[in-house]
C-alpha cells in the first residue's frame, strides 16, 4: 500500500499509529496487506485500482454486515471503504488469523450456511404481522420478501445488478442476461446467445414445485473464500443478494475445496429438494460465465456445454 493511502486511511479512521506488518495477501482481483493500529489492533486492507472499486467495496462492506448480523457465521468485521489517491479505492477490516482452507470444522460450516439460509424464513411469521417486506440496513430482524439487495454488489470485479424483483426465476435471469450479454460484446461469441434464447422461456421448468423463500447468501463461495481457525469457520469476500439458498452451493461444486462433510451437514438442515441437481447445473452457469467474462476464453468451453446441458433438461 502506497504511502499516500496510508495517510488517507490514517485520517478515516482517526488513527495515530498504522504501521505494516510484512503480512500480504490477495488473490487475482485485489491486493491486500496487514497493518497494526492504534485504534483497531490489526486490521486488513484490501486494494483495488479499478474504476468501480469503491462500488465494489461498498458492496462487499454491506454483504459481511449483513452476513454478521444474524450471528450464525463468521465474518471480518468491515471498517471503512476509502478512495484511494490516484484512482481506485480500499476496505479496511479487521484482521481475522486463518490457516488456510477448510479441515477440521467443514461440517460445522455446512450447518452454520443453512441455518444462515433458513434465518430469513424464520422471520416470515412476524412479517405476515407487519405491512409490506423491509430491504433496509441495520434493520436485521425483519423478514424481507424479494430477491435483490440494498445495494449492488461484485462477484469478483463486476458488478451485479440486485435491483428487488417479486420472483427468483425474474432475478436471476436477470444475472444470467448481463452475463450473455457481456459474452457478446467482449467476445463476440454467438453460441451463448443461441443457447440462452432456448433456455430462458423454459427456466422456469427448474423450479415448478418449488416455494423459493428468499435466503442471505454469500454469493461467492468457493473454496477460496472459506477458512478456518481455532475458534471455527470464517467466510470471506461476499457478494451477498436475497436469493434461492441453492444458488449459494454453485460455485462450490466448480474448484473443490469442500469435503463431503461440508455437503453432508448443510443437507441434514435443509434437504436437496426435487429437482435440486439439475438446479445444479443451472447455477454453475452463472459462474462459468462470470469467469468467461473476468479471464477470457479458458471458461469457454465450460460455460457453452453447461448451457447445452440446461437446455438438454428442458427439451429432452
């Protein structure tokens, strides 16, 4: 971190004392490194020089609040998002010792996720008692009733429309149509468009039966984003919206990281419901695209033959 945004951060937060530990880290979006405060002991900066970054940030600062506010997971506990001189912008956090990946406590992080997705349902009687669904920050004990989020936010570094929408199947082909669409002018790819036009009219085929109560999700949990410590599992860099809890798992399957007890614990909560593998493959589209669009055409492939793979459910 430049000397420059030192002094910016300094200044936010009123401190007297930051100084670097030697500590960095990140990952292929941002750079981060670990200072010692005066007024928040270790805390954690994460830098990105992007245009969107602040929006990016403030994204990710209003999903681990709202991650942190029903008190099952655990979370780092956001600071301040600041602009950066020069460009760009930076979340201070706390600073959360991990030790890398999941071992000993993958099963009670599948119990905490789902009590996490099921948290939201639980407040459905109290709304039925209340005019209307609340979407406002800080008010975390009222039952919200649409998909969407407060506030948009980033998987990865783009950024995802979370605009309130009355049905999942509407939200979420929503994400799906940005993705398409950022495929085709980026790549000037022709297939995902031809496929996408055949899935869409059928989508909602993936979720007859089914009463989708809208769930906090983190929205980007790989195995990367997961860790743990003495203390249990931590959970980092959300892109968190209100949507189907299931949506949370379909990143998971795409670059391991989670044992079978992380599976197996989450569906002793909440039971694979009918038709839930083919959702499966519905929700990993959604990120083989995303990564299309971040790292070019080594998701390609993947991205094309999971969309001929939904369309195969609906037509075959």
């Amino acid at each position: 971190m430049s000397r420059s945004l030192e002094s910016v951060v300094k200044e936010a937060l009123g401190l007297s004392v930051l100084k670097g530990t030697g500590q960095a880290g990140g990952g292929s979006i941002n750079t981060g490194s670990v200072y010692e405060s005066n007024k928040y002991g270790r805390i954690y900066i994460k830098v990105n020089s992007k245009l969107g970054a602040r929006t990016m940030f403030e994204g990710e600062q209003a999903s681990l609040e709202a991650l942190s506010a029903p008190g099952i997971v655990t979370v780092p506990k956001p600071i301040k998002v600041v602009d950066q001189p020069g460009g760009g912008a930076a979340l201070v956090m706390e600073y959360v010792e991990m030790e890398g990946g999941l071992r000993q406590h993958a099963a009670l992080l599948g119990e905490q996720l789902a009590r996490l997705h099921l948290h939201n349902s639980t407040l459905d009687a109290k709304a039925q008692q209340s005019t209307g669904s609340v979407h406002k920050q800080g008010e975390d004990d009222q039952y919200v009733g649409q998909f969407g989020f407060h506030v948009n936010t980033s998987c990865g570094y783009l950024e995802m429309d979370n605009t309130w929408c009355d049905t999942w199947e509407k939200f979420y082909a929503c994400k799906l149509e940005k993705q398409i669409s950022m495929v085709e002018k980026n790549d000037s790819e022709r297939k995902a468009r031809e496929l996408w036009n055949k899935l869409l009219p059928k989508l909602s085929l993936f979720f007859e039966g089914l009463h989708i109560t809208p769930a906090l999700v983190h929205g980007d949990l790989w195995g990367g984003n997961a860790s743990e410590n003495d203390k249990g599992p931590v959970i980092f860099d959300p892109a968190s919206f209100y949507g189907h809890a299931e949506y949370d798992l379909g990143i998971s399957y795409l670059f391991g990281g989670f044992s079978g007890k992380f599976y197996e614990a989450y569906h002793k909560v909440i039971p694979k419901a009918q038709g839930f593998e083919k959702r499966k493959e519905l929700y990993k589209l959604f990120h083989y695209l995303n990564h299309w669009n971040h790292f070019g055409g080594g998701y390609k492939s993947s991205s094309l033959s999971t969309l001929q793979t939904c369309v195969n459910y609906v037509y075959l």
